[in-house]
C-alpha cells in the first residue's frame, strides 16, 4: 500500500459527496449501472470508508452495513491495481471485527472474485444477476 494514501472511516453524513463521486465514476458512469439501482437508504446506516490520494483526491470507497455486509467497492480505474481496494477491504473487516462480528459477507461481481478469494473470501452458491452484472456471494470468517 502507498504511504500516501490515507483512508478515511466515517458516517454518511460525513463522506457522502467523496463516496457519492467514486462510486457515479465507477459504478454509473463506467458501468453503466442505473443511477437509480446505486444508491439506497442503507448508506446513512454503514459505517464508510474512503481513499484519498496524495493530493486529497477520493480515489476509492467501500461500506460496512450493520449485519456484517460490505458492499459498494469501488476504485477509480487510474488508482487500481495499487493496493487501494485491498485497504479499503482490510480497514472494513478490522471495524466488523470491533464490533462483535464473527464473519462478512458481500456480492462481487465475477470480475472481482479472485480479489477477494485473496483476501480469504470463500464463495457460496451460484452467480447471479444483480444490476445487469453476474455476482457470487462470499463469505469470510474474522
């Protein structure tokens, strides 16, 4: 992980523009998923982490939902393959940890499979269609 980076855990509230930003480039924008499909009243109920870039730029984001979910990943595609998602991931399951939680567990998108099997995720069942995109669940105990 680049020092520079720095993530940052808040509330809704407090990180909805940069988290709202990565996640229209990511998701609305490159994916073309529905504007409508991304966002939903469980933001103002997870704690949300965001990465920033030496030059305070929000360049990544992720949630933890109160049930042990984490969803919304999403790395701007110049800030992937440096380690950003990977913290973003870590810094989640460490507060589901502190919170009493045993396990997580969260919907990737095929594409992103082998990211989290990394991160010791296991999957479960079949893929699934979700937003137009084929997802498999996965789970990992803390």
């Amino acid at each position: 992980m680049n020092p520079e980076i720095q993530i940052k855990l808040g509330e809704w509230s407090e990180l909805q523009a940069d988290a709202q930003a990565v996640r229209t480039a990511v998701f609305v924008e490159e994916q073309k998923i529905p504007a409508e499909l991304e966002w939903d009243v469980m933001d103002a109920q997870c704690l949300h982490a965001v990465a920033y870039d030496a030059q305070g730029k929000a360049i990544g984001t992720g949630r933890l939902l109160p049930d042990g979910h984490i969803g919304r990943m999403a790395v701007l595609n110049t800030a992937r393959n440096c380690g950003v998602g990977a913290e973003i991931l870590r810094q989640l399951m460490a507060q589901a940890k502190i919170r009493g939680m045993y396990a997580v567990q969260l919907n990737a998108q095929i594409s992103a499979e082998l990211f989290y099997q990394r991160e010791g995720f296991h999957r479960e069942g079949e893929l699934f269609m979700e937003a137009g995109i084929q997802h498999v669940h996965m789970n990992k105990t803390l």
